[in-house]
C-alpha cells in the first residue's frame, strides 16, 4: 500500500505547486494586465462601486459626479448639464465602457495611485479620488450651444496663450446620463438608439469628422506662400471671373461668379477663388508639404480624450504634375482638402501665436480635496508645430483684421475689440446639399487671447445662399463677445 499511497501523495503536492504557480502568475505576472484588461468584468463592478472623482470646468461649474444610487453598485456617474458638455465628459457605463475624459482621466477620478495616499491611508485613510478641472469656460460653453440654435455644426475656442481648450460644443449630441444609466436595458435603449441615429450624435463634429474648410483654408495657402516667398500682400493677380486649369481640368470660379483680382491683401480680404486658384499652380508640391507644416495628411494634434481623434488631410504630396486642377482646388479649401473644426482653431490660434501650434488639451489640473496642493501640477502651454514665420504670421494677423473690418467677415466685429478672421463657404460636392459656412479667427487682434473656429453643416438651413460671412461669423462674434464679457 506504501506506493500507491506515495504516489497519490506525490501527485497532490504536483497539483497543489501546479495550483500555487498558476495563482501566482496570474497574482503578480499578469496582475497589472489583468487590472487594465477593459473585459474584465470583475475589475469593472469593483470600479462602479468606488466613488470616483468630480469633473469641472475651469469657473468651477460640476460636469460630472457621483452620486448615491438605490441599487448594488451604490454610486451613479450623473451629468448634471446633460448634452452640453457630451462629447468632451463621454460617459461612464456598466455596460459600454467609458470615453472622453471620464476614459483619460480614469485613474485619477478613481484616485489611482494617488500620490498623496499610500499605506494604511490607502484602506482606512481618506477618500483618495481626485478631481479633474478642466480648461472649459461654461460662459464659452452655453454661448456656443446657444448660437448654434439646434443646427448641426461645432464651435471651438482656443486659449492662445496655453493651447488650453476653452470651448467645445458640437450639434447634434447626446445625453450620457442616459448610457450611464446601470439598468442594463436601459442603457442598452440608449445605445442602440443613438448609434442607429443617422446624423451620429455621439461624433463630435469639432474633432471626428473631417469637412472641406473652404475659404478659410487660404490662411494656410498664404502663409505657405509667403514663407516660400512667392508672394507678399502687395503681389498683383490678374482681375478674371474665372481660372482655366491646366490638364483640361475645367475653369474655377469666384463666388457669384464676380471679377476679382488685384493685389494679393485685396484678394484676401474679398476671398477671391481665381488668385489663391493660381497661387495653388504657383506653388505646386510646396502646397503640399506646406500643408504638412500644418499637421496636414499627418496623425492628428495629442488631445487628452478617448478615443483618438481624427486629423486633417490635404493636397498629396508628389502628385502635383498628374492632379494641377486638384491642388489649384485644394488651395481654397476644396478637393483632397478636408479638415476637422479642431484643425481650423489651431490654424487660427497659429497665427494668433506668431507662428506656432500648441498642443490642445483639456486638462487645467488634478485636484486632491483632501490634500490641497498650491503647487500641484498644471497644465502648461506645450509648441506641437512650428509652422510659419513671426514676419509671416504678422503679415497674415493684419490681412485677417481687414477681412473683419471691411471684408467678407463684417458680422464678426465687435465693439471696441479688434477682431481678425478670415470666412469660408465650402462646397460639399453632393448633389443637392448647400455649401458648409465656416469662420475662423482670434481676437483681441493686437494682443491675442483666444482663436476660434465656427462651422455649420450644410449652412445651417440658409439654402445656397448660405456663407461663412452670413452664418457662421455672427456665431464666433457672439461667443467671444460672451468671454469677453465674462472677463470684463
């Protein structure tokens, strides 16, 4: 019997090692993948039923918190503004995750290696959540929802001297309350409704949707221009309705068909087609890797939200001698030009700047209520892209200012700031739909302190006749009327 009773004694202490290697691979190897591992529904429930942190704008309004709940996770994730602040918060789900801030800023809501907590005050301590306040103004925020009146679009503004963003609003949106709900049919409800939902409420125009940027893109067309010194304000076009293009491609046309021409600052401030048409030919692969100055056909700018978003494409490098009518198109913003709301404000605020790009974020800081810190980590302005020169960027800040004063931009002006800009009316090139109004700009002119970009879907109802000068400018105006107000 003594064998067969070693054996099974040798085949326990196998199992039980094979046990005891299995609970430690899986304790301490895979632990911290297994921590992160977003199906793991295990670390899931363990999360809800922690609180987490507050999110806030930077005046101080609460965007999202928890709140107690009637069922077995104890806690609710609640939005107390509902759509207004959707697509910069995301949600924060049982079912579907979480996006946006809530995402990003995940373990510093859930206080997370919290540097002010450790040891036993990690257990019996303290709650070590953190709020996360945001760049947000919720004067900017309103105002922008407001102007936009229900029609799809998006509005973005830019504080130009940190890169911190200081609006967001996007049309159509949704209610994330309703994705958060932890009734499980519910939030299913909710989901599938809005993601069957043609017009895509839960895709924020201002950063994962691409439009043609029209007449706002010669800002860049110029700047490139005048950084290859091509040309200066005073260079002197021809004075045509229309351009032939090379290639057999067809002639392009100003708007209304209108004679227009001149002196290149002239030309800018009316936004003539044909001039930046053949500055387009002028420039030839120089647009294209000026362009890629920009961000252009490049990954899109870092910004603290999830998940990624989408970057911007223009005129394709090496194909200028097979596609001249292509670039002389995308030289005013049409063609392979298509660009995020997002890439417009930092095409603004680049100018703004001097020249340079910063790196846009949400983040104004991490908030420990249960340690308050002075010098806690702040976000600090940070340059992503050098992409003009100061003299050219000066040279720009000034025709901007005449397209505000005396050109197509008038509506933007706003007494006793000086505002510069520069309007845009794309074409969709579908059958039947009216052109995209765009404004980009910054104001106060001598002194910047915040770029913005305003588009709005299809002309926000004004049929064909709808214009960036007509739609979109009296909505930048109001916005910036409305922070500069608030800071007044």
């Amino acid at each position: 019997m003594n064998n067969p009773i070693r054996r099974v004694g040798f085949g326990l202490m196998l199992l039980l090692l094979l046990l005891v290697a299995q609970l430690s691979y899986v304790q301490v190897v895979r632990a911290t993948q297994l921590s992160k591992d977003p199906t793991n529904f295990r670390v899931t429930q363990r999360d809800f039923i922690r609180r987490r942190g507050q999110i806030l704008t930077i005046d101080g309004v609460i965007i999202a918190e928890s709140m107690p709940s009637n069922d077995q996770l104890k806690l609710q994730r609640v939005y107390p503004h509902g759509k207004l602040y959707a697509h910069i918060t995301g949600f924060y789900s049982l079912l579907y995750n979480a996006t946006g801030v809530e995402k990003f800023y995940n373990d510093q809501l859930l206080g997370n290696n919290n540097p002010n907590v450790s040891g036993i005050d990690a257990l019996f301590g303290p709650d070590p959540t953190r709020n996360v306040r945001l760049t947000i103004d919720s004067i900017a925020q309103q105002a922008a929802a407001r102007e936009l009146r229900g029609r799809r679009g998006s509005v973005v503004v830019l504080d130009t001297r940190t890169g911190g963003i200081v609006a967001m609003y996007s049309n159509p949106t949704f209610d994330p309350n309703l994705i958060s709900d932890h009734n499980d049919t519910h939030a299913k409800e909710a989901f599938d409704g809005l993601t069957a939902d043609p017009t895509n409420p839960m895709r924020s125009r201002a950063t994962g949707r691409r439009y043609p940027p029209g007449s706002t893109f010669k800002v860049v067309t110029t700047a490139i221009a005048f950084d290859a010194g091509i040309a200066t304000p005073e260079s002197t076009f021809p004075i045509l309705h229309q351009l032939n293009l090379p290639l057999n491609g067809g002639t392009l046309s100003n708007f209304n068909n209108v004679s227009c021409g001149g002196q290149l600052k002239f030309a800018f401030q009316q936004s003539c087609n044909v001039v930046f048409g053949q500055l387009g030919l002028t420039l030839g692969e120089t647009l294209a890797s000026g362009g890629e100055r920009f961000g252009l056909n490049h990954d899109a700018p870092p910004l603290d939200i999830a998940p990624k978003i989408d970057g911007s494409l223009g005129a394709i490098p090496g194909t200028f001698q097979r596609s001249q009518p292509l670039f002389a198109r995308d030289a005013i913003g049409q063609a392979d030009t298509q660009t995020t709301p997002l890439e417009m404000a930092l095409v603004a605020e680049s100018v703004a700047t001097g020249g340079t790009m910063l790196v846009p974020h949400f983040l104004a800081q991490v908030e420990d209520p249960t340690h308050p810190n002075p010098s806690a980590p702040q976000a600090s302005a940070k340059i992503w892209r050098s992409v003009m020169q100061p003299s050219t960027a000066s040279a720009l800040n000034a025709l901007m200012q005449t397209v505000v004063q005396s050109g197509t931009g008038t509506e933007a002006q706003i007494p006793g700031i000086v505002v510069a800009g520069k309007t845009g009316t794309a074409q969709t090139g579908i059958a039947g739909k009216s052109p995209h109004a765009w404004f980009i700009g910054f104001a106060p002119a001598q002194a910047p302190r915040y770029a913005i970009a305003v588009m709005v879907e299809n002309g926000g109802g004004f049929g064909d006749n709808a214009t960036g000068g007509k739609v979109a400018a009296p909505i930048a105006r109001e916005v910036l009327r409305a922070l500069f107000a608030k800071r007044s």
